[in-house]
C-alpha cells in the first residue's frame, strides 16, 4: 500500500507543478462537445505526466483517463481514475479554483484518493478507513444539524439529458428562495473536498463523470460524511447522481432535491 500511496502523491505533485507553471499563462484552448466544454493543452500534459508515473511502477494496472480515455488491463484488480484538471473552465479563464484529481479502485471500491490545488497549495488525501487529510492534517465534515442554515454548494451540467429528475436550477431555485446560502465553485473534486474539511455542509450535483468525484468520494466518506444518490441509495463513483453532506442535513437535502419529481 504504500507504494500505491507513493506513485499516487507523486503523480498528483507533478501533475500540479504543470498546471501551477502554466497558470494565468499562455496557452491553447479546444472545445471537446459543447462550446463551453473546454480542454487546454495543460489538461493534456499534465495527464500524460500522471499517466506515464502510474505505468513506471504498475504497468500492469488500468488507467481510466479524462482526456486520453482508458487502459484497461483485463487482469487488473486496480484502476486509476484521472481528471488531470477538475475545473478547466477556471483554470482557462485564470480563476484559482480547479485541481488535480485522481483515484485509485481496487475491485472496484476506492481504496486511495488524493486532491489537490497547487493555486491554493492544498492537498486532500484519503485511504480507506485511515481517515482523511488536508496538509497532512486530519480533517471531518461539519457539525450542522439544521437545514434552514446550511451552507451548500451546487453545479450544472452543460447539457441536461432526457430525464425524470427536475432540472437543477428548478432545485437550485427552490433552495435559494428558502434563504439557504449556496455557491457554484466550478470543480466537484474540489467541492466535495469542501464538504470534507466542513467548509460546506453538504453538495449535490447531477451527470458528473467517475473522474470527477472518484478522489472526493472517498475523502468525503473518510471525513464521516454520507453519500447517496438522489434516491438515498448507496452506489460508487460511476453513479450519475451525487449528493454529499455531513450526514446530519442528508436527509433534509435529499427531500429538498427530489421535491419538485414528487
């Protein structure tokens, strides 16, 4: 494990002395679907670097990449879920709020998750029922048991599929017009890290991707938080659905967001 742990802060360290050395700097911006889905050069090589330090040591392990797609090794029990920039759209526009994210599956569940924002130098770390860390530095979720004075934070797909769920800003609406104080950051990786540390109290967002909360999945859970989908079922990071709290306000969330479907 601590080899794994070793490959995993390195890859995530190096990754983020890419992004920080290009930061509110030059260089090309491509659309990937959708105008406003972008994808630098940055978010390029800092996955190749990420993916050439995992291969160096485990060779043999599967590799699911945000931009460069996947690696599978059939006969891998292991696989890395990558998202070398979580928040491109903050990084192309100079806002400091974006992040590496990478997690590491073994048979399926995330047993290594680490984020980190080399802007803000801060490192989330988790390992499976070890805890959860910022800096080196044991975190938790927050304490707050009422709802009427949670402090949340939301996201918005670029495209809002063919569904029964109410569309997001329906929600956002709702919440907002019962005086509940809400952000939009702009990176899952770095909201649900957020709600680790008990910034927030809680965080929902729909259509994300596995690479987008694998890290925070398991960081949330190892600072005792709860995460469900939008039915309060338990699932993994390839849900679709992510609704992340303390635990306390789970519930109240949870009722708030489905209220409009019911």
């Amino acid at each position: 494990m601590e080899e794994l742990k070793y490959v995993l802060l390195n890859a995530t360290s190096e990754a983020g002395k890419i992004i920080l050395s290009y930061f509110n700097g030059i260089f090309r911006i491509d659309h990937k679907d959708g105008i406003n889905n972008l994808v630098t050069e940055v978010d390029k090589l800092a996955e190749s670097r990420i993916i050439d330090i995992i291969r160096a040591s485990f060779p043999d392990h599967s590799i699911i990449g945000e931009e460069s797609g996947s690696f599978i090794q059939e006969a891998s029990e292991y696989q890395w879920i990558i998202d070398p920039i979580d928040g491109t759209v903050n990084f192309a526009h100079g806002i400091p709020l974006c992040c590496v994210s990478i997690g590491l599956l073994h048979k399926g569940s995330v047993i290594m998750g680490a984020v980190y924002n080399p802007m803000m130098n801060e490192l989330f770390f988790a390992e499976k029922g070890k805890g959860a860390s910022l800096n080196g530095q044991p975190i938790k979720v927050s304490g707050k048991k009422d709802f009427r004075t949670a402090f949340l934070v939301t996201g918005f797909p670029y495209k809002w599929p063919e569904t029964t769920l109410e569309h997001p800003v329906k929600v956002f609406e709702r919440l907002v017009l019962e005086g509940l104080p809400i952000r939009r950051l702009g990176s899952a990786a770095i909201d649900l890290c957020w709600v680790a540390c008990g910034r927030f109290d809680g965080f929902w967002e729909y259509n994300l991707s596995a690479w987008d909360v694998a890290a925070g999945y398991l960081i949330v859970l190892e600072a005792g938080g709860t995460i469900t989908d939008f039915d309060g079922k338990i699932g993994d990071v390839f849900d679709r659905q992510t609704l992340a709290t303390n635990g306390h306000i789970h519930n109240d969330l949870l009722s708030a967001i489905r209220r409009g479907g019911q």
